[in-house]
C-alpha cells in the first residue's frame, strides 16, 4: 500500500473537497483524482460519494480514514526518530578489549571523541568475556573489539592496525642460557614456566604453535586472562611472558625487566579491529566504530 495515498486520501476527507485537497498538496486536481480511484480500485470499494457540495467518506471511507491516520502517525513518528538517530544517535555500544594489547590507547581517546560528539551513546567496555570476542561479535554481544586477528573467521571483519613482533619478558637478573640482551631462540624457551592467557587466546596459540613446530612443550604455570597483575607478577618471579613489543614497551620498560625478541623463528602478532560482516550495525554503533578508525588514522598506526 502506498501510503503517499493514504495521506492524499485524508486530506481530502479533512478539505470536504477534492478542489481544496488539490490546492492544499499543490497537485492538479485530475492527478489527485486518479489517485483516488487506484485507492477505491486496491479495496475494491467506494471510499467516498460526490457531490456538489464536496465529498462525504462511506463507511469503508470511514474505517479507511481511522486506519489511514495511525498509519501515518506511525510513519511520521518512525521518521522523526530516524532523523534523530542519525544526527544524535542514541543506544548502548559494546566495545571488546584484547587482553595483552595496546588497545587501551585508543579506546580512551574513543571515549573522549563519542563523549564530546555524541553524549548520547553509552559505552560500555569489556575486556574478559565468557566467549572469545570473535564469537561474541557474531552473536551480537559485543559491537567492535581491539584484538589480535586470529584469521579469517565466519560473519567478522577484520580490519588491520598493525603486526608486531613478539617478545620474551623477564626480570631483569632472570638468568636465560643461549640468548643475548634483545633476543632469544624459541629452542632456549623449553624449559621456562610462563604466565599466558587462556587456550583460546591468539597469542597463547601463537606461543604454542611455535613450541609445537619444534616438537617442544609449553608450560602454563599461570593462566592470566587480563594483564592487570602481569607486571608485579613477572617482578616477582612467577613466570615469564610473552607480549607484542609494544605492549612489553609499555608496560616493561623499566631497568626490572628484561625484554628479548623471539627469534627463530620470529613471531609476529596481528592486532585488527573487528566488526560484524553479517548485516547493518545500528546508528550507534557505526559512528563508534567509525570514530575508532578515525583515531586509528590520525594516530599513524598502519599495518606493518
């Protein structure tokens, strides 16, 4: 139905005329007419009676009149709020954080740039969650994540921010046979007891991808699923830790820890921005998600 007639259609029931309708909508009124009986001809019912003196709706005008007018409150109202959506959009927007990652730096300039834009958008910032993030954004719990790219996976985009090389962490009087300074074998890794993420983490997959292509075992002394505690953590000896430069730079860049590229072969983590491939995200979430890669832009990150 198209509801341009249903609003021809009321008019001319509030006019009384088709004449006045016709100069209210500035269409000529023979246009207006044929309008009018493509009406009558889809209900297959005569909607008003002519005369003189105007036009009067029948009964099926009448009920056709009550049901035209909330249509059309629905229309208008459904236009309203689409309108304001996409100058102020309004939700909540789930963004997913990669643990043992940089992307808190950009996630707080994200927060500053949708607070000041769009004050009306809630953020809300997850870092550990009961399922991958990959997943979670196929299952629509989480509308974009900063993580490592694990690889094509079905119903996600990833979008490339950088590759960097990984890195061993140690204290800094961690003695470690057959390395230097900045760099170490996987082989010289064998017997180390590290602290890592959960099996379904990319990095711990990389480590142990690594460790596998040499015919080597990884030993998991801890399982840390968030970095906040990994620095004192390493301080005080509990095991070591792999990281992608960056964050090791970040957070180890003290004369306590020793930091060392794994070489031999060289490991290298993707970091991405993920989103759905599957269908549209709502007003909200696309202008979060376009504010991420416009931080991403003016910050310089590129892939590498």
């Amino acid at each position: 139905m198209d509801t341009r007639r249903l609003r021809y259609f009321v008019k001319i029931v509030d006019s009384g005329t088709i004449t006045r309708a016709a100069e209210t909508l500035h269409l000529a009124q023979p246009a207006l007419s044929q309008h009018l009986n493509a009406l009558e001809a889809e209900f297959k019912q005569r909607l008003l009676v002519r005369s003189r003196n105007g036009v009067i709706p029948t009964a099926a005008g009448k009920s056709l009149y009550r049901y035209a007018q909330g249509i059309l409150r629905l229309e208008d109202e459904a236009r309203r709020e689409i309108n304001t959506e996409s100058s102020s959009p309004t939700g909540t927007v789930t963004i997913g954080l990669g643990t043992y990652t940089l992307s808190s730096s950009l996630t707080i300039p994200t927060l500053e740039a949708i607070r000041s834009r769009f004050p009306r958008i809630v953020i809300r910032v997850v870092e550990t969650l009961t399922v991958i993030h990959s997943q979670a954004i196929r299952m629509g719990l989480v509308d974009a994540a900063l993580i490592y790219d694990p690889g094509p996976v079905k119903g996600v985009r990833f979008e490339r921010i950088s590759t960097d090389a990984l890195v061993l962490v140690t204290p800094a009087d961690f003695e470690l046979p057959d390395s230097t300074d900045t760099s170490v074998s996987v082989s010289a890794l064998g017997n180390l007891d590290f602290m890592l993420p959960s099996p379904t983490h990319t990095l711990r997959g990389l480590v142990e991808q690594a460790f596998g292509s040499l015919g080597m075992e990884l030993t998991v002394a801890i399982e840390m699923d968030h970095g906040h505690s990994l620095r004192e953590a390493v301080q005080l000896g509990l095991g070591v830790t792999v990281l992608p430069e960056p964050a090791a730079v970040a957070m180890f860049s003290d004369d306590q820890f020793t930091i060392r590229r794994i070489t031999d072969p060289g490991l290298s983590a993707a970091f991405a921005l993920a989103t759905s491939d599957d269908g549209p995200q709502s007003a909200a979430a696309e202008v979060v998600i376009e504010t991420i890669r416009q931080i991403i832009l003016d910050a310089g990150v590129s892939p590498s």
